[in-house]
C-alpha cells in the first residue's frame, strides 16, 4: 500500500510564500517521477509542476519564475497571487518492492488561498 500525503497549504497574502510537501509512505522501491496539480472549483486539474528521477524540471507558463518544485517532492511557491488560489495535488509514479511496473498516486489535497 502506498499513500502520498500534501502539508503546507493554507491562507497566505499576495506576494508571499508557501512550501508545501508531499510524503510518500509505504513500500517504495522507487519514484520515478512526480507531478503537482492544482484545481479550483468548476475547472479541470491543471498541471503546474514536474519533476524527474533525473532531477529535470518543467512548470506551467504561469508559474515559471515563482515556483519550485525539488527532488524531495517540495513545491516552494513565491510571490503568491489570488489566481494561485486552488487545491494542490501531488502525483508520483512509484515502483513498489516486487514489482517493476510504476503506477500512479495521489494525495488528497491540500488547499491554497492567496488573499488580503
């Protein structure tokens, strides 16, 4: 069994910053890679940043510059905006001991509000 739990959402004012974290738990041989999404009400997930076993990086257009996310599954997220609001997923496909097939996970979520 594995599990992914996100900390570190919360309320924050324009321009400032939050670190949220992703744990993984269970029985892990490896990560190959893991993703943050985030979602507000009425739209679809979106995408905002991955990362590889490698280390290599991609973000959406609208967080390039603010955000980071690292190989300890962290996404530091600066000069935070209102549009930022939504709750934030992390997602890891992860190999477990006796298997060599990764598969997909996911956290629960935790929220983000950026307002003043």
């Amino acid at each position: 069994q594995v599990q992914l739990v996100e900390s570190g959402g919360g309320l924050v004012q324009p321009g400032g910053s939050l670190r949220l974290s992703c744990a993984a738990r269970g029985s892990i041989l490896r990560i190959n890679a893991m993703r943050w999404y985030r979602q507000t009400p009425g739209k679809e997930r979106e995408l905002v940043a991955a990362i590889t076993n490698g280390g290599i990086t991609d973000y959406a257009d609208s967080v390039k510059g603010r955000f980071i996310i690292s190989r300890d599954r962290s996404l530091q997220m600066n000069s935070l905006k209102p549009e930022d609001t939504a709750v934030y997923y992390c997602n890891a496909d992860i190999v477990q001991y006796g298997s060599s097939i990764a598969n997909v996970y996911w956290g629960q979520g935790t929220q983000v509000t950026v307002s003043s």
